[in-house]
C-alpha cells in the first residue's frame, strides 16, 4: 500500500496541538503515545506508513526544546507563546523535517507540507506565516550546511 504522508502530517499535527493543549490545561492523564495511537486508528488503513507518524510526532516532541530555539531568532517579533499553538506546531513539524529528515524528505516538500497545513488548519495570514520562517529555516539550516560542507572541502 503507497503511504499517504500528507495525511500522516495531519495526524502528526493533530496530536502535538492536542498533547499540547492537554498539556497546558493541567490534564496530568495526556499521554503522547495515547494520543497518538487514538488519532492514528481512524486513518491507519489510509495511512500505510504509520512509522513515519510516530517518527515525526516522537522525533519533534523529543526535540521541542531544540526547534523552539531555532525558531524563535526566525521569527523574533512572536515570542513563541504569542504564536496561535497550531501555527507553532506546524513551525515545529517544518523544521523538524528541514533538520533531522532532510535526507529523507526533500526540503521543498517539507516546506510545501507545512504551508498546505498552515492553509487548511491556520488562520488566513499562517500561510505566509510559515512559509516565511520556513524559507528563512532552509537558507540556514539546509544551504547553510551545503555551503559550510563545500567550504570544508575547498
């Protein structure tokens, strides 16, 4: 079965804005894993490669820390805090993949990913939102790596 990563974003997004909401409202019972596994069930015929949802939604969640430092010079007039949680969960899913899977997933795609999210989940400005930081977390995290490997071997 050919795996449907658009969709497994969605479900990756859903469940970090929930495990987030949870989270700040005080519920001591949300438990990533069992978001996960609740969101994922409806669509895991869909899906087909369900490993790739887990791997994103573990992968930011073990990361946060590190993605909210990257994208806090990236966008230094929102105070992560003051960005809408949805538009700063589809931030950290677009950098996640820029950074850490960018052998796997072409940075475009990445890129195209977060904005069609930011499109059908954000308010009407998210899109340009995103796809500004994201366009500024390619230029120094993606060719900013192919530059400094070309320097190094110069």
């Amino acid at each position: 079965m050919a795996s449907n990563r658009h969709l497994g974003r969605i479900v990756a997004l859903q469940t970090l804005y929930e495990y987030e909401f949870r989270q700040k409202s005080g519920d001591k019972d949300a438990k990533l894993d069992d978001i996960l596994a609740k969101n994922i069930e409806p669509y895991e015929d869909s899906l087909g490669d369900v490993q790739f949802v887990h791997d994103l939604v573990t992968g930011v969640h073990k990361h946060i820390k590190s993605l909210d430092t990257k994208i806090q010079p990236m966008a230094p007039e929102w105070p992560l805090d003051q960005i809408p949680a949805i538009d700063r969960n589809i931030l950290r899913l677009g950098v996640y993949e820029l950074v850490y899977l960018k052998e796997s997933v072409p940075p475009k795609v990445a890129i195209n990913e977060a904005v069609e999210l930011a499109k059908a989940f954000g308010s009407d400005n998210s899109s340009r939102f995103i796809n500004g930081v994201l366009g500024t977390a390619y230029r120094k995290f993606v060719e900013g790596d192919t530059q400094d490997a070309e320097t190094e071997t110069a």
